[in-house]
C-alpha cells in the first residue's frame, strides 16, 4: 500500500512532485472528459485538471456548483450542454452525487461507449452504496480515486473488486498554502462564530434538516460559550455550493442572529473562533486547517474521520479526564497550537518516525507497525482516557511532533513523554507547545506531579 508523506496536518512546499504523481497517473490519456455536479468531489477533479491543463485535453460537462467550482480556479472551463458530447473522450473522470444524476449517467455511459472511467471519491463514508442502481445491482468505475490514507483503508475493504488510486489531498493542499500565507503576521483577529452549510435544507423538520442542527445551538449556548470562553449573539452561515433555490437560514433563533457570509473558505476560517456544522467536506477541510471544530453529530453518531473535533456531550463532560479529548490550546505569540492525536495524524511522517517507540509503550510487537491497518488496530483503538496523545502543530500547519499523557490516579502523577520528529530541525515550535500543554495540566491538575519522561 501507498503511504501518505503527510497527512492531517502535515504540508509540503514539493508541489513539483504532486504534479508528476498525478501527470503520471494520467499521462497515458490523451483527452479527458470530466462529468460534475457535486460540490466536494468538484474541489478534487477541479485541482487535478489545474495540474494536467497544460499537458492534456479536458472538456466539461458541469452542473450546479461545480460550474462556479471550476470558474472560481481560474479553469478555461467551455461546458458542454449534452454529456454525449464528451464521450469520445479517452477516459471519463467524475465523481458521486446525491442531488443529481450526472454522475451515475457518466459512469453508465462510459461503460456502454467502453471508455475507461475514474471515480473520485470525496468524503469518508457510504462508499459502496453510491455505486448501488435503483434495481439493486452495481456498476463500478474502472479505478476509484481517494485522497487520504484512512479513505484508502475504507475502500479497499468496502469495494475490494475495483483498483484504488491513492494520490495526494490535493484540495487540502491548496487551501493549505493559502492559509500559510494568511497566518503569516499571527495578526487575523478571530470574532466570528461560523457554520458551515452542509447542503441539507432549512425548512423541513426531520433530524437531518439544518433546522434541527441549528436549534441545537441555541439550546447548548452556555456550553458551547464556556468551551470558547466567550458570548456571543450572532453566527455566521457559510452557504454550502447546493443551497440553491432560497435554501437559507432563518435571520434569528431566539437571541442568536445568523449572517450569511461569502467569500474562500481558508479566509473565513482564519477569522473565526469556532467552527460548527456537521460531516461535510468543509468541516473536514476546515479541521485540516487547525481550526477549532465543533460537529452538531451526536456523540454516538460522529464518524472517526471527525475525531478531533468536539461534540455537544462532549463539551458538557465535567471529567476533566474525558474533557481533554477537546483540548484545544494555542500560543498567540508562537502560532504553535495542540490538539488531540487524530486519526487522520497517521501517516508515513508518523509512521516511519514514532510507531516503533510508541509499540514499546503498549508493549506490543514491534514488527507489526508497518502500515496504517497495523497501526489504527493495534495501537489508535486502544487508546484510553488514562493514556492519550495529543499533536503539537506550528503556525505553519506543519505538525512537528506528539505529545503522551498517561495519567496515574492512583498516586496522583501525570506524565507526559514528548516526541519530537526527527526530520524537523527546529525544535523551538515543538518545545513552544509542550510548554503549554505542561501549563494546562499544572492548571487543572494541582494536586498531580507533573513528570516530564524523556
């Protein structure tokens, strides 16, 4: 299996080598014919036809936000009004969709023209069934794109008859070096609260609506105001590409008052304090982006690619030991800020650097640490409330290092064991956030020793 260079919150300058990765994956087509609708899958197919536009023919058949999607990156974007009309291309790249058809029209339409088809895949779940017909069999694309580790473990379970191509998140990727570029002066001034649509409609009452979601907020202010240590009275809505036709929030729920605002997702992020919504691609982009998150799923309900971002139980959990989860701690001056270990932390980076050490804590075998699967079973679904790890990230986005937190109650000691990179030369970032994170559990756990393991 391909392993990630980096992942979560890792960025790399090496764009050169991105685009050879996906040239070489492409490079044997001559023309491509690209089929969209859906928002999250366009951010995908968009960026990967910015690093072929040079070397291959593309012609479009867009719909919805996908059209703005592509215009908005500067695309020279002539959009076909039939979809039969790019089907003499020699590969056909699309992905799923839940509010139109296009997408399953392009991939069924490939298969009877006998064209090759690449699906990208966007999100992190119900993979299986968007290849499902309304007759009940499936159709499946020739290979499936994925741009992150844990989505490529997933799929290569769910879907085991169809190629995987693993590339890089080459949407987070952009966004990334944009937002390294806007926290260059550590100056943004952080106010607003945003919510971040994720397409559902606001005028039905069922639970998946955004009426649902958005009451939730009003009936958890205290708690959410005591998580970011502020009041508020307004939020601010970031419309989702699919709220089409009025699909908007309502001007006031009780004292809080929602402002709809425009504009890239990297700037609005920068200023806000929080971050609410629910599983969309935003929320996951805006995570990557070292933002403060908080998902509106229930706590039972909430998929692990979410990991590090806090629930409403969560927020309202009174035992410190569990509330840690949440930590969310920054220095101002530095830009250097910690969070919890993640999932979507599991990388080569991670893997290659700190697998081994961290086995020996578990006392497990050290052989076994080779991959993402080894790793997620043996040693990230058995972490514990007495025994948690927590990334130390600087205000490049780059994450330097993790910090272990095991917790003794029965002799009141917390100790904590650093691991800095080896890779990363400068150790002034990594050193920045563990001297907080020493400060926060002095702070909240007076009657503990803290001890520093080396």
């Amino acid at each position: 299996m391909k392993r990630l260079r980096r992942s979560g919150t890792i960025t790399s300058l090496r764009s050169h080598e991105i685009k050879n990765e996906i040239y070489a994956i492409f490079a044997s087509y001559k023309s491509i014919g690209v089929v969209s609708h859906d928002a999250g899958a366009s951010e995908i197919i968009s960026e990967i036809c910015l690093l072929l536009k040079k070397d291959i023919a593309v012609s479009y058949f867009l719909s919805g936000p996908a059209i703005q999607i592509f215009k908005r990156k500067s695309l020279d974007v002539k959009n076909c009004d039939d979809i039969n009309k790019i089907m003499n291309s020699d590969l056909i790249l699309t992905g799923t969709g839940w509010e139109t058809e296009i997408e399953r029209l392009a991939l069924e339409n490939s298969k009877k023209n006998q064209i090759p088809c690449f699906v990208v895949l966007d999100h992190f779940q119900h993979f299986r069934s968007r290849f499902k017909k309304l007759g009940g069999e499936y159709i499946f694309p020739d290979k499936i794109i994925v741009s992150n580790l844990y989505t490529y473990y997933v799929v290569k379970n769910e879907i085991p008859e169809v190629p995987l191509i693993h590339i890089e998140d080459v949407y987070i990727e952009s966004l990334l070096k944009k937002h390294i570029f806007l926290n260059k002066s550590l100056k943004l001034q952080k106010n607003d609260i945003l919510y971040l649509s994720d397409g559902q409609p606001y005028d039905q009452q069922s639970d998946f609506s955004q009426i649902s979601q958005i009451n939730k907020i009003a009936r958890y202010y205290r708690q959410i105001v005591k998580f970011i240590g502020k009041d508020f009275d307004k939020i601010c809505i970031r419309p989702h590409p699919a709220d089409l036709n009025n699909n908007k929030a309502p001007a006031k729920l009780g004292w809080i008052k929602f402002e709809e605002v425009h504009g890239d997702l990297e700037t609005l992020v920068d200023k806000s304090t929080l971050i609410i919504g629910t599983d969309s691609l935003a929320m996951y982009a805006a995570m990557r982006l070292g933002a403060r998150t908080l998902t509106l799923i229930d706590e039972e309900a909430k998929p692990l690619w979410l990991d590090f971002a806090a629930t409403l139980e969560s927020i309202n959990e009174k035992d410190i030991q569990m509330s840690i989860n949440n930590l969310f701690l920054c220095n101002d001056q530095t830009g250097t800020y910690v969070r919890k270990f993640s999932l979507l932390d599991i990388d080569t980076l991670h893997l290659e650097n700190k697998s081994l050490s961290l086995a020996r804590a578990f006392n497990c075998s050290e052989s076994v640490y080779s991959s993402f699967d080894s790793y997620f079973f043996q040693v990230y679904k058995k972490l514990a409330k007495d025994h948690l790890h927590f990334s130390i990230i600087d205000y490049t986005n780059t994450r330097v290092g993790i910090a272990e937190v095991r917790f003794d109650n029965t002799n009141f000691i917390v100790k904590l064991k650093p691991f800095l990179y080896h890779q990363v030369t400068d150790s002034k970032d990594f050193n920045s956030g563990i001297e907080i994170l020493i400060d926060f559990l002095k702070l909240n756990f007076v009657n503990y020793e803290i001890q520093i393991e080396d």
